[in-house]
C-alpha cells in the first residue's frame, strides 16, 4: 500500500499540536516504543487540546515492524513522516546490524534520517543511540546510553563524549538517555523543557512515576536490586521533602532511619548516587523552579518556600544549576506561555571533580552539619565569547563556573563543545 505525507493536523482556531515521530525500527523494545506515546499523548493545554501528536513511522512502507517479543506490530506511516516532525525519537532496537556491529547506516536508514527536517528536535532511548551516533550527528557532543554499552558506544564513536553515569543528556536539539525507564525521564524532562514543571508533573502523576528521579545510572550499576533486609533511607528522604522550607540536619535525616550519620551518608550514595547534601539541594532548586513558573510568589517568598533562606543563595543555586536567574527563569516561561511557545530552557555543563560550591556537604568524621544551603554565592570567571559561525554563536551563554560538581543526577547536560550552556525554543 503507498505511503503519503501526514500533514499535521490543524484545528479551526489554528492550533497545531507539536508533532512527536517515533522511528520504528526491526527489533524494537515494545515497552520504549510505547514511553512516547504515553508520556507525549497526556499533556494538554488550558482549553483541553493536545499539546502533542504523536506518530509512529518506518524505515520501509507502512507494515509490520518485528519487535523483541512474540508478536509484531503494525506501523500505519512510512519514512515520510519524519518530514513532519517537530521531535523525532528513536528507541531502542535489538537488531541493528551494521549500525551496532560497524557503526555504519544503511541505505534505507540514512535515507529516512535525511528527511528530518534541521529545525526538529531528535531525542535517542536506550540503543537508539547507536542510529544517531551512525548519522555524525552525536560528533564532538556528549551523550549516553544504556551503562551496559556505554564502554562500547566510546569505542566505536570516539568523537562522542559518552557518559555513562547519567540517566539522560540534554544538548539542546539533541537529547540521549540511557536505558529502558531512563526514556521516561527523558521524555518528561521534554514536556517539562517544553511546558513547564505543572504539565510535566501532572503527566507524572497520571502515569505513577516521579516528575524525576534522583543520581545517575552508577546507583543501578553497583546495587541492581536492593537487599529486603537492608535499612533504606527512602523514609529519610520522604520526611526532608516535607520540609524543605525549614532546616534539614543530616544527623536528624539519619535518625530517622536508626542509623549513624556515617552509615546513613553511604546508604544514601549508594541508593541515590548523590551525596544528602547534593540531593537536597537539588529538591530545593526544583522546588524554586516549580514555584517560579507556577505562582505570582516574590523572589524572596520563593527562596524561604524552597529552603534557600534568601534570594542571594537561591541565585547563586540556580545559576550553578540552570545558568539563570530566578528572575530571567520566571521571565522565559513566562513569556514562552504568552507566545504560545515552548520555555527555553538553559543548563549549565557540569565539570569533573570539583567539589560543591554553595552548599554545606556533610561531615560524619566530626559530627553532622547543616544541609541548609550557604547564603554566600560562589565566584564565577565570565565564560570565553563564542567565535561568529562557532556552535555557540546566537545562544544565551552565562558566565562559566569551572567549579561546578559533577554528579552523576538526572538533570540535564548540554554537550563539550566550547558552550558553558544550550537553549533551546521548541515551539507548537
């Protein structure tokens, strides 16, 4: 049966759901191929309109595709629609032969990732990976993928910076996660980046997972499956959430698990892959963010409702975290609402082994400090200016903290290349 163009549908009123394609390939996880749908086919706008379209698509004429399962499925679009996606998302596949085995794509592939259109967004799940670093569009970028083939990944694309801790990479018009549930994550932070903190959690709750997870994939890697007859410190970190706008003492956070500050500090790396002073800190900013797009409060009101105590220190969190002020974040949200368009959102490169600047770690050798964030906002070297025709040239670029921590966190990363930050506008 031929294939047509899919033109994106219009209602009376001129409203266009932003177009999400998913690319089916051969060999496909059922459960990946069915993360966008379910996450991009739930968020809607004031009036009740979908704020996305999602379409699922081949290589080859609408048929049947073969999955990883028992069964196929039936894929109604062929490689045409790609030509009308906004974002374009590639799972993962089993079966990709000499784009796994030699990093090579064939002719049918290459040929339905040249009808991309420049301006789409492509986001890669797990594996699907494999297919974007194979087009030369991952070069000189960072991105990750499943930690059971990150070591691969380097080695057959090695001008790929790949990091294997994270749970996904946010380049801007090029997103990566790492395997299976990580798409959830990826695909929620793209509703958040599009739509803000209230659609992307209302998407959250509908679907019963969290709006996002805490660590990087290192925390899977070194405990798979926790032991049952293991202390956890969920209930610690259940209890600091619900006072966030007060002082959180480690000691206290560790007592309520009935364990020392010492041994409460390990657990809670191992289970979480941060430090509990990382991790707070990074429930305080998403709190602050949550605030500042959802509500009229003051910079002041929002800083004590999210535990930074004052304005300065919220500044300084969520310019080490996001790159902006919480004025210029408030502002591009809310001016994206106005447009009809998606936030731009701009995420500062985290840099190795450095430690913390603007928060209190703790310190179980001489007793437990604060995990209240420090008031004193850390010194930061403007960042080099773009050359005209460079990468970053036209982007909104910050100054540049050469101390900011790496931790292996759920946040997103933009790439190597020279910007200390990505933006991006994704619109309707």
């Amino acid at each position: 049966m031929p294939s047509h163009p899919v033109e994106p549908p219009r209602s009376p009123a001129g409203h266009r759901p932003h177009r999400v394609v998913v690319l089916a390939l051969d060999g496909l996880l059922p459960f990946e191929l069915g993360i966008p749908h379910r996450v991009f086919g739930r968020p809607r706008d004031e009036r009740g309109r979908p704020l996305y379209e999602v379409v699922t698509c081949s290589v080859r004429p609408p048929g049947p595709v073969e999955t990883d399962a028992d069964f196929t499925i039936h894929v109604p679009h062929g490689p045409e629609a790609l030509a009308t996606a906004d974002t374009v998302v590639v799972p993962a596949s089993y079966e990709l032969g000499p784009v796994f085995e030699r990093g090579e794509l064939t002719d049918e592939l290459a040929d339905a990732l040249g009808r991309i259109p420049p301006a789409a967004r492509i986001a890669s799940i797990c594996t699907g990976v494999y297919v974007l670093a194979a087009s030369g569009r991952l070069d000189g970028r960072r991105a990750t993928t499943h930690w059971a083939d990150a070591e691969r990944l380097q080695r057959l694309f090695p001008k790929i910076d790949v990091d294997p801790d994270v749970l996904f990479v946010d380049d801007g018009d090029i997103l990566t996660s790492a395997g299976v549930a990580a798409g959830i994550d990826l695909c929620l932070h793209m509703v958040r980046r599009d739509h803000g903190a209230a659609v992307a959690n209302d998407v959250a709750r509908r679907t019963v997972v969290p709006p996002h997870r805490d660590g990087g994939q290192a925390q899977y890697i070194r405990l798979p499956v926790p032991d049952p007859q293991q202390a956890s410190t969920s209930g610690a970190r259940a209890w600091a959430l619900g006072r966030l706008h007060e002082p959180v003492q480690l000691r206290d956070m560790a007592a309520r698990e009935s364990m020392s500050v010492r041994t409460f500090t390990r657990r809670f790396r191992e289970e979480t892959g941060v430090s509990p002073g990382q991790w707070l800190t990074r429930q305080r900013v998403e709190r602050a963010r949550y605030l500042l797009e959802t509500t009229e409060l003051t910079v002041d009101q929002v800083a004590r409702d999210s535990g930074f105590g004052t304005a300065q220190s919220m500044r300084a969190h969520l310019q080490a975290a996001l790159g902006v002020t919480p004025t210029a974040y408030r502002r591009t949200f809310r001016a994206a609402s106005e447009r009809g368009e998606g936030a731009a959102v701009a995420v500062r490169v985290p840099h190795a082994s450095a430690r913390p600047q603007a928060v209190d770690e703790e310190r179980p050798r001489g007793g437990a400090a604060p995990l209240t964030p420090s008031t004193t906002a850390p010194h930061r070297p403007a960042a080099p200016a773009a050359p005209p025709g460079s990468p970053t040239s036209g982007r909104h670029a910050p100054d540049h903290d050469p101390h900011s921590p790496r931790t292996p966190v759920a946040v997103p990363s933009p790439s190597p290349r020279g910007e200390s930050l990505t933006t991006s506008v994704i619109t309707r």
